[in-house]
C-alpha cells in the first residue's frame, strides 16, 4: 500500500511540475507574440503514455490548451505538448504547429 501510495504522490508531482512548466512557456510564448496569456493558466487536454523517439524510453505525453489574445476583444485558442518534462511542440490556434521546439 505504501509503493500504491508513493507512486501517486510521484505521479501527481510529477504533473504538476508539467503544468507548471507549461504554463510558464505558454506566458513566454504570448509575451513573445504580444499577446497576452488569458486566466494566467493551461489546462490538461491528454494524457497518455509514449516512447520518446531520442532515448526509447516509455514518457508521459502531455497536451495543455490555452487561451490568449491580442486586443482583449477575441479569444483565441492554442496549445503546447510536453513529453516527459521537454516541450516537442506548439500551436497558436492558426493551423499551424511548430514542432521539434
């Protein structure tokens, strides 16, 4: 009961760190575009587990949407995916998504 439970904790650290991460280059991101970051916040939108391509290890594959405008008036919608800890791509909602950052 006390590896269920310390795998969790892990688990549960171990996304907030991602979030945290995500969030952090999504202000940079609209900071960067002139944009402003709506709600100061990314939310989760997947989850799920996927071999790194570089080392073949098995990591957690996260995408994280948010919400930015450029003139306060419009919502626009993007996103950033994170496998493991590392940032492999991103999208400002136009279509197109810069990969391999």
């Amino acid at each position: 009961m006390l590896i269920t439970f310390a795998a969790l904790f892990w688990l549960w650290l171990d996304n907030r760190r991602a979030h945290e991460k995500a969030r952090l280059f999504c202000q940079r991101l609209c900071r960067e575009n002139q944009m402003l970051l709506l709600d100061d916040t990314v939310a989760i939108a997947r989850l799920r587990l996927q071999r790194d391509a570089d080392s073949g290890v098995m990591k957690v594959l996260r995408l994280y949407s948010f919400e930015f405008t450029d003139d306060v008036s419009q919502r626009h919608a993007g996103n950033v995916t994170l496998l493991g800890m590392r940032l492999i791509s991103y999208s400002l909602g136009d279509g197109q998504t810069i990969e391999n950052v």
